[in-house]
C-alpha cells in the first residue's frame, strides 16, 4: 500500500463519516454557546445596570414630588393666611369704625355736658346777681356753640334750652 502512515508505520484507520462530522460539530456548538452565555451575562449586566439608574431616577422624582408637596403645602397655608389677615383687616376696619363713632359720641356727651355746666354756672352767676360774670358765661357759651348743644325738651322742668333764652333775656 502506497499510502500508508510515514509516521506510525501503522495503517491508519478510517473513521467513520458521523465521528469526523459530530468531532467537528461539537466546538461550534461549545462557542456557540458561550457566546449566548456572555450575551445573556451582558443583558443581565445591563439590566441590573438600568434598574439601578432607574431606582436613582424614581428617588430623585420622589425627592422632586416630595419638594413640590411642601411647596404645595406652604402656598395653601400663604393663601390660608392671607384670609386671615383679610379677615382681620376687615375686622379691625370695622372696630375702627365703631371706634370713631363711640368718640363721636363721647365727644357730643362730653360737649353737651359741658353746656349743661356752663348754664349751671350761669344760673349760680344770676343767683348771686353777678350780670357782668353772666354776660362774659353768655359770651362763652356762643362762641363755643354751647347754646345749640342744650337739650329743648324736658318732662318735668323747663327745657335746659329755654331756660338759657329766659337768663339771657333777664341779663341783658
């Protein structure tokens, strides 16, 4: 035999054709799944990677929703107070006001009794037969507006009113 083995000196031995094919067959697979292996670590890699990024994301959104709560919170009670302060300006207007009519009206009581001081004083004045002290307390009352301040009516004696006219008329 022409060919044989120049190596070995035996004769070399055919194999068959499905040994040769499935020898050759078999590291193809063993890459080919080494390279899914690494593919599907990468993904998982890769995945692993966005859920974190995507926790960071949803922590900061949270941090912002939280942010805007507050800021949500403290605008609601700004407007709360502002009511409030309306409220009490509007409250505060109103006791003003009251306030002023009050004075007003002490001040009427207070002129008023001193008009009716100032025709006792003028009665004590005619009582004691003083004309030159009845005329400066007649003098007095008018400029001051004192005689249009007495009461005109009264139920049981002379008006406070016509009593001044009656001085008046008796001193002059």
């Amino acid at each position: 035999m022409k060919f044989e083995k120049r190596s070995s000196g035996a004769p070399e031995q055919e194999l068959p054709e499905e040994q040769k094919a499935s020898g050759k067959k078999k590291p193809v697979v063993v890459y080919i799944m080494i390279l899914f292996i690494v593919a599907f670590i990468l993904m998982a890699i890769s995945f692993v990677m966005h859920q974190r990024s995507n926790s960071e994301v949803i922590g900061k959104l949270q941090d912002s929703v939280t942010a805007l709560q507050k800021v949500q919170s403290t605008q609601d009670e700004n407007v709360r107070l502002q009511d409030d302060l309306k409220t009490a300006q509007d409250s505060c207007d109103q006791l003003q006001q009251e306030l002023d009519a009050a004075n007003t009206a002490a001040q009427a009581s207070e002129d008023k009794a001193t008009a009716l001081y100032s025709l006792y004083l003028l009665q004590q004045e005619y009582a004691a037969g003083d004309f030159d002290a009845c005329n400066q307390t007649i003098s007095d009352m008018e400029s001051n507006g004192l005689d249009k301040l007495l009461p005109a009516d009264s139920q049981s004696v002379a008006a406070p009113a016509q009593r001044y006219l009656q001085l008046r008329e008796a001193v002059k």
